[in-house]
C-alpha cells in the first residue's frame, strides 16, 4: 500500500495536469546550491593550490638565499683558517728558537676572530642538511659523511678558540709569577751585595770577603748598565754570573744564601721555558693539525657541491683574501 501511495502521489507530481512549475520550483534551487558549493569548492582547492606552489616558491628561494649565505661565510671563514695556520706557523718557528735559546719571552696566541665558527652556526641545521644532502640526488652516502665532519670539526674549532683564549691567560701567569720569583731573587741578591759590600769598606775588609762581593757588586753594575732589564737580560746579565762566582766561592759565609737566590730564579726561568716548550709548543702543533684538517673538511665541502673550485673563488674571493689562499700541498694531512 506504501508504494502504490508513493507512485499515486509520484504521478499525481509530474502529470501533465500538474505541469513543470513544480519540479523545477524544486530542482533549480537545489542545483543552483550544488553548483554553487561544487565552484567555490573549486575555488577553494585552486587557491590553495596556488597558495601552496606560491609558499613552496617561496621556500625554495629561501632556501637558495641561505645557501648561498652559507658558502659565503663557509668561503670567509675559510680565508680566517687559513691566516690562523700562518699565525700558527710563526708562532711556533718562535717557540721553538725561545726553547733552543732559553728565550722566556711571552708569546701570546693571535686569535683570528674571522676564524670563528659562530657565522656559521647562527645557519640552521635543517637548511643546510636540506640544500646539502636532502634535495641533492648525487653522492648521498659521501655528502652525509662530510657534512657530519664538517660539523664535528667546527664545533672543535670553536674549542680551540676557547683553549687559545684559556692559554693566554694561563701562560700570561706562568710568565709574571716567573719574572716575579726572578725580581725578588734579584732584589735579595742586590740588598746582599749592597750591604755587605758597604760593611766591607766600612770596616776596612779584605781578603776573600773583599774578593767574592767586589766581584758580585762588578757583576750588578754591568747589569744595572743595560737598558732593557728583560726577565732573560736578568738571567744572562746578573744571576748566571753571580751564581758562578758564588760556586766558585762556595766557602764564603753569605756565598750559600746568594746561591740559592740564583737557583731560586734559575729554576722559575728553567720550568717557565720547560713549559713553553712541553705544553704551550705542543698545543700550537696540535692545534694547526686541527685547522688544516678543517681545511682540508671545507674544501671537499666546496668540491661536491661547486665542482669548479677555481670560480667560485672569483665569485667570492678578493685579492687579499686570495693572498692567504694556501695550495692544496701544503695543507694536506
């Protein structure tokens, strides 16, 4: 009975009698909402569309800007690694010469602040590790190997500054606390001779009294003669000379006390260029491996992505900078 109602009422609905007024007085507003959600369903897909392809343009530009940022600042601080070996290289020639010589002079570490890994570190891990390996389709497996290098030694890099810096100031100690020890044995040993050299002629003295400390007072007046009162004039000048005359004079009352001034001073002077040659010498070799090493990372970095080293150098590169450029013999491992 259901069904027959429908089709009576069906029929009674689209019967010629009936007309078309109302099928379309229901079928046109519903089509016209189809229609309508079916275009700004359209519209909405298309814009977005375009809205993605508009940011994803966007993100690859962003992207392009940062790496090349990031190969000019990997280009500079380069350059800043390069003037840091050469630093290196005069610094231990000194070094060297100091500890051959018994030179206690102060060398300080020249810190090449365009070496510094802070630019580079400021880049975004993602950016880099997306132009590098991720939108890259060559050599995947060796350019996640020197990427992961790169960022190892540069954060050695960034310690070694700290250590140079450290070093400093460490060594800066050494070398005051050792001028101080050989100034105030210094002044001990000029009070002695002043003094006992006045007793001596005061009181008319002679003999071995007046032999041993006219030859010290002879001694301290060729010192005081010199200009330049270095730490290592005082030692060629008036210690290693009193010392002699002392231990030749070892059987004089104050010759043991004058001594052992000498030794006091000899010993800081001794152990401060010990130092230099034993850990201040040594962390410099150690240290310029650790730069040629990062050298030698930033160029296989370069290569594999450039290919032609030689134009990206133009590109990036003055003619001061090109100057600190070293050949690839003399930073290889």
């Amino acid at each position: 009975m259901l069904i027959l109602d429908i089709n009576i009422q069906f029929g009674k609905f689209f019967s010629p009698a009936s007309g078309n007024d109302g099928f379309f007085k229901v079928i046109i507003p519903i089509l016209s909402i189809l229609l309508s959600g079916l275009i700004s369903t359209g519209i909405a897909i298309l814009v977005f569309r375009l809205n993605k392809k508009k940011d994803k343009e966007k993100e690859d530009q962003r992207i392009s800007d940062v790496r090349k940022y990031f190969f000019v600042c990997l280009m500079k601080f380069r350059i800043g690694i390069n003037k840091q070996i050469e630093d290196f290289d005069k610094i231990i020639e000194l070094l060297e010469s100091d500890v051959k010589d018994s030179v206690s002079v102060f060398r300080r570490t020249s810190i090449n602040y365009s070496a510094s890994p802070k630019q580079l570190e400021s880049i975004s891990k993602n950016d880099t590790f997306n132009f590098f390996i991720l939108n890259r389709n060559d050599n995947e497996t060796d350019r996640i190997k020197k990427y992961t290098n790169f960022y190892d030694t540069l954060e050695l890099i960034e310690k070694i500054i700290i250590q140079m810096e450290e070093g400093n100031k460490e060594f800066g100690k050494y070398f005051e606390n050792a001028a101080k020890i050989i100034n105030d044995n210094r002044n001990y040993i000029r009070n002695s001779i002043y003094t006992k050299v006045h007793e001596s002629r005061t009181n008319g003295g002679i003999g071995i009294l007046d032999t041993y400390f006219n030859l010290m007072a002879k001694a301290y007046q060729n010192y005081i003669d010199t200009k330049n009162k270095t730490i290592d004039l005082i030692m060629k000048d008036l210690i290693f000379p009193i010392k002699k005359e002392s231990e030749k004079s070892f059987s004089h009352p104050n010759s043991k006390e004058i001594l052992d001034f000498c030794m006091t001073a000899e010993s800081a002077h001794y152990q401060y260029i010990q130092r230099k040659g034993t850990i201040q010498l040594e962390n410099f070799k150690h240290w310029k491996q650790c730069y040629i090493g990062m050298q030698v990372t930033i160029t296989s970095m370069i290569e594999i992505e450039f290919k032609d080293l030689k134009q990206l150098e133009t590109i990036f590169l003055t003619e001061e900078d090109k100057s600190h450029e070293q050949k690839p013999s003399e930073v290889s491992l």
